[in-house]
C-alpha cells in the first residue's frame, strides 16, 4: 500500500496537486535555529577539569555557541598553578546566555566572590539565562550571588558547609537539579552534569554522541570517588565530613 501510494504521487493525479507545494516548499527560506549560547565563566585559580571537562563535550555538540568569558584577558593560571589559559570574550561584552556554566577553584572562587564587578554580571546574565549551572565549587559563587538561597545544591564534599551557610541546603549527589539551576558535586561530576544537560536541552541522541566522541566510559579501578563509596579509613585520611554534617 504504501508504495502504491508513493507511485500514484509521483505520477498521478496527486503528482499535479503536489507540484505547487513542493515549488512553493523549494523557493521558502529554509528555517535555520539560533544557536544555543553557552557562557562559561573563567577567573584566576580555576580547577581546570571543572570546565574543560564540560568544554569538551559542549564544543563537539553542533549548534551551541560557546564562550569562555573572564573579566580580562589576561593569562590565568589554574589552582594547580601548571596550567595558563585565556578567556576568548570580557563579561563587560555579554548580557544574555541560554546557558551560563560556573567552575569552581582553590581561592580563586572567594577571591570571584569579593569581585562586586564580576559577581552582578552573574546576577544579571542569570536572569536572562534558560540554565545556570555550576561545577564542583562554582555552586559558592552562585549561592554567594544569592542564587541558591533556600534551594537544594551540591558541591565538592569538603565545603558542604559553607554552602550551607549561604543559604542553600547541601545534597550529597552527583549532580543536583532545582527549577533552572543546576550544580554538580566535585570535579569530575561536572562531565555527568554536562552530558545531562545537553540531553535535556539538545535531547539524548546528542548527548550520548558527544559522550562517544570523548569516550567517555568510565570504569575507575576503585571505589572511592563519593563519600559513600569510600572506606572510612580513607574518608578519615582526607578528611571528609559526613554529608550534611559540617
């Protein structure tokens, strides 16, 4: 039936119906979607992995554009103080996002927290933008622009407390999701985040292709990345704190 279908459409009577449609479909202008706009927020004493994780997945995702952006373009270096990058693009030049990305640091992120300049760009980027998230320790720069205040977040096990004391309630999961906010725990918890971000907004075909690209499979060969999984020798040895408990 179906083929019966398609030749009485090609060459019948449905074939001289058809043709003003498909002329008029031809000379239309295509319809192209904006890109989806991805800012994320670079400043001295970042934890690489906290953004350049989720930059590897984003930059191979077709039709999103992404941005690093810092308030100069110096040369910063990383909390490892091994590693000099550069934002591509100043703060002073950008008022909207769909999708604003903050990472976390050593004491960079106090220092970004004290930066009045900086901290009302993120307010005001934030109330133009579909998502904001953070990595890691990003999610104190958030709470301290008063972002999270009354919210369920996470961030890196070690400074539950001090999200807490912004005013937002600490969840010990990988990644955290509340209204248009989202946060991930520690470091490498921004790579789960991201790809789950790109499924809900791009949808998880792309997602999962951008998680082939990178080959992202993990399989570590132990069992202590969360304060769950760790034995309590190790939790004692570095000093993590009952989630919840400061």
């Amino acid at each position: 039936m179906r083929n019966h279908v398609r030749r009485r459409g090609l060459f019948g009577l449905g074939a001289l119906l058809a043709a003003p449609l498909a002329i008029a479909a031809a000379s239309a202008p295509a319809k192209t979607m904006a890109p989806l706009k991805v800012v994320i927020l670079l400043y001295p004493g970042t934890t690489m992995l906290d953004w350049v994780g989720p930059y590897e997945l984003l930059h191979r995702v077709p039709g999103i554009d992404l941005v690093l952006a810092a308030k100069t373009r110096d040369f910063y270096r990383s909390d490892s103080g091994m590693v000099v990058y550069q934002a591509n693009a100043l703060i002073r030049d950008i008022d909207r996002t769909d999708v604003l990305l903050v990472p976390g640091g050593g004491m960079g992120v106090r220092d970004v927290s004290n930066d009045a300049e900086v901290m009302g760009w993120v307010r005001r980027v934030d109330a133009t933008s579909r998502i904001t998230a953070s990595v890691c320790t990003g999610a104190l720069i958030l709470a301290r622009a008063g972002l999270l205040r009354g919210r369920p977040a996470t961030t890196h096990w070690a400074l539950q407390n001090m999200l807490g004391d912004q005013g937002a309630t600490y969840v010990d999961e990988r990644w955290v999701v509340n209204d248009k906010y989202w946060t991930s725990a520690g470091v490498s918890a921004g790579l789960d985040m991201t790809l789950a971000l790109i499924g809900h907004l791009l949808g998880e075909a792309e997602a999962m292709k951008a998680q082939l690209k990178i080959q992202y499979d993990p399989k570590p060969p132990f069992h202590a990345g969360s304060w769950s999984t760790a034995p309590a020798a190790i939790r004692e040895a570095v000093g993590a704190p009952m989630p919840g408990r400061s």
